[in-house]
C-alpha cells in the first residue's frame, strides 16, 4: 500500500469512528437511566422518585430509582464512581457530603475527583431547633448565653462525623463558642431527645424538625443558608444573627468521571426542566426541601469550596485520616 492509499484509508477510519461517536451521543440516553439512591428508603429516596418521574418524560427513557445503603452514603457513592459503566445510563442521587466529607474521613475506594457533578437539585435546607423551656429563644440568645457557659449547651447530631455533626462544629466556631455535641443514631432519636429535654439543640433537616416546631415542642432557631429558604421564609439565616457562616446541605446528581460531555450535558438539561415543573415543585414544598438548581459547571465550582471547607474543618478537629 502506497502513502496516499494508507493516508486515505487512515482518514476513512477515522471519519467512521468520528461518526459512531457522534451516533452514540444522539441516540443517549438508549436504555433506562438508574438513579442511584446511596441512603435508606426515606426523603431522599422520595425526592428522587419525584425527580425521576418528571426526567424520563424529557429524556424518553424510564428513570427508575434504586437504593444502595450503607456506610454514611459512601456504598452508593462507590458504586457509581468505580462499578457503572461509564455510560451515563447510572447516576448517584446524594448529599454532597459523600463527595466533600467522607474521602477525607475513611480511606475509600473512591476520591473526590472520580465523581462528576451533573447538577444541583435542592439545597437544604438544614435547620436548628432548641428544646422547650431552654435558657434561649433565639440565635443571638443562644450565642450569648453559650459564651458566658462554654460546654453547657448541648447538640443532638446523627451521629459523629456526619452532617449534622459537623454543621454544629462549624456553627460554633463561627460564633466563637464551646457546644457540647452528643452522637445519636439518626436525626429522628436527636429529634426525640431534643422533644423530651435530654439535649438542648438538634440539628438537621426540616421534614424531622418542623412538624415538632409546629406542634410547639420544639422551639426554632435558625438556619443553615445563605439566605432565607422560600419554604421557611420566617427563620432568619445564621448570618442574620450575626454568625457569618451559610452551610446549605445540597444535594446533587452525579455521574463517573470518564462518562462522556455530551452524555453529562443532555442529563444536566434534562434533571433542569424536572425541577420546574409543578408535580415536583409540590412535592418539594410539601417537604420543606428548596429546590436550588445549578448546572454542571456551577456545581463543580461550589463543590471545590465545600472540599476545601470540609478538609480544613476535619484537619482542626482531629477527624481527617
């Protein structure tokens, strides 16, 4: 074969996979889309069936919900970051914090960079609830009265290390106070201490907190954002209060990090115009979850932040390995 017929066989070669790729990307998604769902049925597990029912009508495809529990969200996590196939066709529903927390906390199978963010889809968010008949009403009531009594005032988390727990940590050094953090086995049994009087303050999301508050067994402090969620418009932000710190909880989508752009694209457009419409817009409001959506590359960006957030508050605390 002379130069020019392998030149012209070469090019020809590479016109017929340039063509496959580009048939690949228009065909996707070309079978169901699994949303993986790292946590016990539950909120999440909610969310995401809400979600799910308003992607499949865009992208044509059936988008079914699957949970994978275990390990703080880090079981799911891994699976979609090291055993799916790297086709967009599998998706991880999470916090962000299986991202930004736990690969500093435990040696994982998965880092931070093995994830790729597709989208933002709520951001919280996370509130602060005291006891009734607690020497303080409010955030600035609180603040005061913790300085002038380091370690006195306790808080319920869901357990060490996790979310909850390290929102209260980082609350406090903000407002520059010493808390008392006791570990409970899920936001519910800190839930219950808190009702009954065992902790002063809980920690968490609004659909385990809210109902108590309602029913005036729970006294609201403030929350998480960094500014008024729209389905809470009457709790002031911790920045209100004179705490300069926002720590919304988003929870996101992603992907494996060598799925294809194109792929990430038409998911990220997709999961855009589910969260707009009405059936899941209700649902969200139904379960005080704000519906926050940020794109790929804003996601990604904020998600850097968080890292760097996370690593130094671990790193201090004596918590990172």
């Amino acid at each position: 074969m002379n130069r020019r017929s392998l030149l012209k066989t070469v090019g020809a070669g590479a016109l017929i996979l340039a063509g496959m790729n580009v048939a690949q990307a228009q065909t996707f998604p070309s079978q169901a889309v699994t949303i993986i769902v790292p946590y016990a049925p539950g909120a999440t597990d909610q969310l995401a069936r809400g979600l799910g029912a308003e992607a499949e009508k865009i992208l044509g495809k059936p988008v079914v919900v699957e949970t994978r529990p275990g390990a703080g969200g880090t079981v799911g996590a891994n699976y979609v970051a090291k055993s799916a196939r790297p086709d967009g066709h599998t998706v991880l529903l999470a916090v962000s914090s299986v991202q930004t927390v736990a690969p500093h906390q435990n040696e994982l199978p998965y880092g931070f960079d093995d994830l790729k963010p597709v989208a933002r889809i709520t951001t919280g968010p996370n509130i602060m609830a005291a006891r009734v008949g607690a020497p303080f009403k409010t955030l600035e009531e609180l603040v005061a009265y913790a300085r002038k009594n380091p370690e006195k005032v306790s808080f319920a988390s869901a357990g060490t290390g996790g979310a909850t727990h390290l929102a209260g940590e980082a609350f406090a050094r903000a407002a520059g106070i010493k808390l008392n953090h006791i570990p409970y086995p899920g936001v519910t049994p800190g839930v219950a201490a808190a009702v009954g009087g065992t902790v002063d303050l809980v920690l968490g999301y609004p659909q385990a907190i809210w109902p108590q508050v309602e029913g005036k067994r729970l006294v609201a402090i403030a929350q998480f954002g960094g500014t008024r969620a729209k389905v809470l418009p009457d709790l002031p932000t911790l920045k209100e209060g004179g705490v300069d710190l926002a720590l919304p909880p988003n929870v996101g989508i992603w992907v494996r990090r060598d799925v294809p752009a194109e792929a990430v694209r038409i998911l990220e457009d997709a999961f855009a115009k589910a969260t707009q419409a009405p059936s899941f817009r209700a649902l969200a409001e139904r379960t005080w979850t704000e519906v926050d959506f940020a794109g790929s590359a804003a996601f990604a960006a904020e998600l850097e932040a968080e890292n760097r957030f996370y690593k130094q508050l671990l790193t201090d605390l004596g918590m990172a390995r």
